[in-house]
C-alpha cells in the first residue's frame, strides 16, 4: 500500500512539473522591444562605457566603466552581420536578415534573391515581415528612428523595396500599408516626386494623425492611431539632431525631443491589450561612425541607451510580459579603442571637451568660408567647440605636426567645394567630409587613445542583448538571420509561406 501511494505522489510530481515546463515554454511576451543601434557594434558600447566611467570616476584608483541600460543584462549572444553581397554588409541587407529572417543583397529591402543561369544573382520574392506577423496576432506595431524614418533600418521593418534608395515608393508603403501603428522620430525623406501625392496628402487619405509639435507630443494617445510623429525639430537629411548638439542647444534653452522621448510617445500609442512590437532604432550612431567623430558616436549611444531605459521602465509595470532585444546591424567605421601615440594609454575623458558634433562644426565651416576667415579665427572656434588649443603645456595642447594637419585641412575648407582638388590622399584623410572638420575629429580621437580604420561599415560581428521573457533564446553565436526565427520564436509565431 505504502508502495502504490508513493508511486502516486511520484506520478503527480512528475505530471505537475510537467505542466509547469510547458506552461513556461508556452509562455510568450505580450510587449516585444526591438532596439537597433545601426553602426552599434562592441567598440561603440565600449567607448561609452569607458567615456562615462572616465567622467562619473575621475579620481578613480583604477579604470571603472560605467553600465548602460543594457550591458549587465546576463543574455547575451554574438551575431554575424555579413549578407549576400559582402562580408562588409549595409543597413537594408543586415535589416532584412534581422526583420525577414533572409539573406539578400546590400541595398536591398525585404527580396530574396536567386543565381540566375548566367551565374548573376537575380532578386525574387519579397519575403514577409515579422512585422506582419505580429499584427497577425493581434499586437499593435511600431516603428521609431532617430534618422529619416523611410531610411534602410527602419524600411525593413514595414517595407520591401528592391532598392533602399526608393525613398518614396518606402513611404508610401508606410502610410498605405496594414502594418504600422506608429511611425516616429525623424522625418519622411525624399516624399515629394513629381505629380504624385506628398507625404501630407497620403498620410490624410489614409487616415494617419499627423502629431509635429511639442504639445502634440505631450497630449499623444492611442486614440489617435496611426499616428505619423515627426519631430518638430529637424537636422541634416530628415534626421533627428546628434545627441551632442541637441544637448548643446537644450543648455543655451531650446526644447528638443529626444530618442527617448519619442519612444515614451510610442509607447502611449500601442499600448493595448493585444501587446505590440516596437523596433527602435539609433541611426545616428552609424552617421557618426561614418564621420569618424568618436564622441558624437558616443552621445549618440547613451541616447539609444536612453531610450532602452524607457522600455525598462515600462517592464517594471508590466513584470513577466516583456522582451527587450538590443543590438546593432554592423559595426561602423571601424572604431579601435587603442592608437599609436598614446600605447597602452586613454584619456576618455578629453572627449568631454567637444560639444559639437562634425555635422554643425562643418555649418561653422561653411560660414567661416564665406567670411573669409584666418587660420587663427579657425583655431579660435576649435578651441571653443573642442578644447584643442596653442596654449602650451595643456593636455589639449596641438602639436606641431597637429597644427599641420589643421592648416592643410582648412586651406581645402576655404576653398570652394567644386574648385578643390582631391586626390587619394585627401579621400583617406577626409573621406568626403568637410577637411577642417576631420582633421579636429582624427585628433581628439587620438589624443583620447581612440582611432579608426574606415570610413564605411566593417565586418565585425555585433553583440545581442536580450532581457524578459525567453531572453535566454539569444543567447550563444549565430547568424543574423537567426534573430527573426530566435524572436519569431520567443513570440510563438510561426513562419508561413
């Protein structure tokens, strides 16, 4: 008798764990965060880390990073980022891979592709998006980026375009598709063509609440869904301000939207019974890269981690329903933390001195050139926005080799742009930029111990974060493809033709 009611606790132990098993694996989050730092690979979470413990530690016995939002989370995982065309992929491959789970060719959105007979690799079918697949399931839908909202990252997520460079045709698939919810941050770029109908007018017909001021943004509402939120304030290209200026202008008193704030804003218009996805991209961080401006880089990534903090905070009142996944598409510009003058030596916290990113500092440029300004007048405003400066015996002190650079670097700055002459060297020292601009970046990178190999994308593989619920699904190494299947998965979607 003894026996049998043993074996009966034990049978019901067994079948009470069981059901407890599949009760968790049947567990799915009912609130997805898809946060994409573009350009955002381990050197750039890196620096940040360093630049803040440098500045949050100064009297520091020894090197203490500080943490981001998301660097102490205990999933993470290691992606590849290489596509069809290139071990150095670009933003609309590498998206797609992570938002339809395929390989496909650089500058392309959302088509599989195919080896023709000839040998030529034809694009196919559009594949479908996750996207789609969570408004299947009844969730709301969100899309946020900090550059123009029709760019690469953010199109993969409601589009699919042969070509990333048809801004228009991507826009109008925002506003007359079925997916989106929510589309905010920068502006629609390029979405007036010809005799065909402007972003207002298509966005009015199809029912959009167009949200582009301050108290717009202050009284938002899932009532008004879909709701298009351009930031009222705009900078280069329909993008959002670099984080360095807008803090910049936020001290001198100006009132300028955040990344952060923009995601807050989604979050008050998906927010359902249903759950939703939101994808929230930092694409200024890759812009940055793009320049080689070390510090605009790394404002821009505390931004993105700002923004991930407000899904934080939103998981708080939401315990056991959520899933945030952070990472990046590719790594940017090739980042080094390490040069060669400053061996085994950094001084992040000189990059405290710059409060200009590259993008205004060419505007100050442009005017000086049209002032006819000296050399002394550039040196003047280097050492405003910069901190480098003649003084002897600072720790921001040019060298004469330094000084050098700068005066060859804005002799070609005062020239007009279609009388300069430009060579390879001029290609490798500038890389198409405004020359003043990346001579004064090229050299508080330096003298902070950070440098770069490139100004395009790399090959590096990117780090995944993830936290909440089925988080430990990205853990490990795998291809970028596997992070629409690892987060279909998560979700409990299945994969349809």
């Amino acid at each position: 008798m003894k026996k049998a009611i043993s074996l009966l606790l034990a049978l019901v132990l067994t079948l009470a764990c069981t059901a407890a098993f599949a009760d968790d694996m049947a567990k799915t989050p009912k609130y997805v965060f898809m946060f994409i730092g573009d350009g955002m690979g381990s050197p750039q979470v890196t620096a940040t880390q360093y630049y803040l413990g440098a500045i949050e530690n100064p009297d520091a016995a020894v090197p203490t990073p500080a943490q981001l939002s998301f660097t102490e989370w205990k999933n993470v995982g290691l992606m590849t980022t290489y596509d069809a065309t290139s071990f150095n992929p670009d933003s609309a491959s590498t998206a797609s891979a992570m938002a339809s789970g395929i390989k496909t060719l650089s500058g392309v959105v959302n088509y599989a592709f195919a080896k023709a007979a000839d040998g030529t690799l034809e694009l196919t079918e559009p594949s479908k998006l996750i996207t789609e697949y969570a408004k299947e399931s009844g969730m709301k839908v969100g899309v946020v980026s900090s550059v123009s909202l029709n760019h690469a990252t953010p199109a993969a997520y409601y589009s699919k375009q042969q070509s990333r460079n048809d801004y228009y045709l991507i826009g109008v698939q925002a506003l007359t598709g079925t997916t989106l919810d929510y589309l905010g941050g920068g502006n629609l770029h390029k979405m007036s063509v010809d005799d065909q109908p402007d972003t207002a007018a298509l966005a009015a017909d199809n029912g959009w609440t167009i949200v582009n001021t301050l108290d717009g943004f202050d009284t938002i509402s899932a009532d008004q869904a879909p709701v298009l939120a351009d930031n009222p304030d705009i900078a280069d290209s329909n993008a959002m301000a670099y984080e360095i200026d807008r803090i910049r202008r936020v001290g001198e008193g100006e009132d300028i939207l955040s990344l952060a704030d923009i995601t807050a804003a989604g979050i008050k218009v998906l927010d359902n019974d249903n759950g939703f996805f939101m994808m929230v991209e930092g694409g200024k961080i890759d812009w940055a890269g793009h320049a080689n401006d070390a510090a605009t880089s790394i404002y821009d990534t505390v931004a993105f981690s700002d923004a991930v903090q407000v899904a934080v905070d939103f998981a708080a009142m939401h315990p056991d329903e959520i899933l945030i996944i952070v990472t990046g598409d590719h790594e940017t510009g090739g980042m080094t933390i390490g040069f060669a003058t400053t061996a085994y030596d950094t001084h992040f916290d000189y990059l405290a001195n710059q409060t200009i990113s590259f993008q205004d500092f060419s505007g100050i440029v442009a005017t000086m050139r049209d002032n006819g300004a000296s050399f002394e007048d550039a040196l003047a405003e280097i050492e405003t926005y910069y901190g480098l400066t003649t003084t002897p015996d600072m720790a921001l002190t040019l060298t004469d080799a330094e000084l050098a650079s700068l005066q060859a670097a804005f002799d070609l700055s005062m020239t007009p742009a279609a009388d300069r002459q430009i060579g390879d060297q001029e290609k490798y020292l500038y890389g198409g930029y405004e020359p003043l601009s990346m001579a004064v970046s090229h050299i508080i990178n330096n003298k902070a111990g950070l440098s770069y190999t490139s100004y395009s994308h790399t090959g590096l593989q990117i780090p995944v974060y993830a936290w909440g619920v089925n988080a430990d699904m990205f853990n490990g190494m795998y291809d970028n493809t596997d992070l629409f299947s690892k987060t279909m998965a998560a979700m409990g979607l299945t994969v349809t033709e």
